[in-house]
C-alpha cells in the first residue's frame, strides 16, 4: 500500500471511529440522562450524530474525502470508474477496510468511555420490510445528496448538509437511517440505546447497498455526469500539502 493510500485509509478508519463513537456515546448518555423518554433520547441522538458528522466531514475531507461509509466509496468508484476520476480497486478495498474496522473500534471505545464493557453483542431486534425500506431510501438520499453537491460545485457546504440529512433522517424513517454498513457493523458491538442485533445486521447492509444503486440510478437521470466530480466528494482534496513555516 502506497503512503498516500495508508494516509487515507488511515483517516477513514479514525473518522469512521469517531463517527460511531458518537452514535454509540451520545445513545448511551441520552438513555441515562432521559430515562423513559424514547422520543428525546432519539432527539439528543441525532442532534449529537448530525454535529459530529458535519465536524468530522471538516477535519478529514480534505485527507480522505471523508466517505466513512461503504456505500459511499463504492459509488465514487463505480460512477468515477470511466472517467478516471474517485477511488481506484485498490483504494476502495483499502477504505472499506479502514471504514469497518474503524466502525469496529468506535463502537468498543464508546462502551468503554461509559464504563461498559468493551464488547457487548446487542440484542436489539431491528427486522422488518418496513425498516429495511427505510434504509433503502435514506442511503439513497444520502448518496444522491452527496454526489448532487460535488457535481454542481458545492462541496463546501457538505458538512452542514450531510450532518443536517442524517439529523433530519433519524425522524423520518423508521429505521432511525443507519444507511452506513461499516457503522451497522459496528452498532452490532454495544447493548446498548444505539445497537443492532447481529443477526438482523445483514438485512439492513442489504438494504443499504440496494439504497446505493438507488441512489446511482437517481443519479444517472438528475445529473448524468456525476462521476465527473467523483474525485470531489465530499470535501476537495487537497493536491500537497502547504509548505511548513
């Protein structure tokens, strides 16, 4: 692996960590500070998920583009593919990895940071078309969302978008939008406000990848030359580094 991939790859793993930290911490301080209160526990959720994406979007866009997302790295390859634009084979594989392992530790860091322990499988039942339908259409929304701003030149107001999709995807779908598979993944480490049972994991990275050819197709009609802009997504990246003064 070459020392810009390992660059990259290294800051989808922090983010995506940190990303999933966040999910998991916040669920498990909203359940302890709103006991009874499932509807302001998930309000606190989101809020602290939508600020901590749009922060992290930020600090790692312009290392990695900050995808911290499966589905996301996958459609900037597979719409930047003929253009010679986005990830590359080796690179995709590189950030998936990254983004999983990372979802991995994100969760196992929360639980620790809550005195819990490290692992603990959740069993939280989370089947059924209908939430299976929700991630389809919030993954879909999301890439649609993301590869809309980098096509038309607006990328610099991804932080606030994707943070405020997410924020606002929470409520209306029934799913709660997980609409990351690395973050499904790691959801499935914590018993706690935030956890997906292992065993209802695969349906929703189903749903979820089902959601990014969605999303590809919505694309192919609203703005045909998306892949064009796939190297933009979701922050520009930075071609060197400034000059040390």
């Amino acid at each position: 692996m070459s020392h810009d991939l390992t660059r990259r790859a290294s800051a989808e793993f922090a983010g995506t960590a940190l990303l999933v930290a966040a999910v998991v911490g916040s669920g498990i301080a909203a359940a302890r500070l709103s006991p009874g209160d499932v509807g302001l526990q998930l309000l606190e959720n989101a809020i602290a998920t939508g600020f901590a994406l749009g922060a992290l979007i930020l600090v790692f866009g312009p290392v990695s583009g900050a995808h911290l997302n499966p589905v996301v790295s996958a459609v900037d390859w597979w719409l930047g593919r003929r253009a010679g634009a986005g990830l590359t084979v080796p690179d995709l594989a590189a950030y998936i990895a990254a983004q999983v392992t990372g979802a991995i530790a994100g969760s196992v860091l929360a639980n620790l940071m809550f005195d819990l322990p490290g692992v603990a499988w959740s069993h939280t039942d989370r089947s059924g078309g209908n939430l299976w339908l929700a991630e389809i259409v919030a993954t879909a929304g999301l890439v649609v969302l993301i590869f809309a701003l980098a096509r038309s030149g607006r990328t610099a107001t991804a932080p606030a978008a994707v943070g405020a999709y997410i924020g606002a995807a929470y409520w209306f779908t029934s799913s709660t939008s997980f609409a990351n598979p690395a973050a499904t993944v790691g959801r499935t480490f914590t018993d706690t406000f935030a956890g997906i049972a292992p065993t209802s994991m695969p349906g929703f990275v189903v749903a979820q990848f089902i959601g990014g050819l969605v999303g590809v197709t919505a694309l192919a009609a609203w703005y045909p030359r998306a892949g064009d802009a796939a190297d933009e997504v979701l922050v520009p990246h930075l071609a060197q580094e400034p000059e040390a003064r």
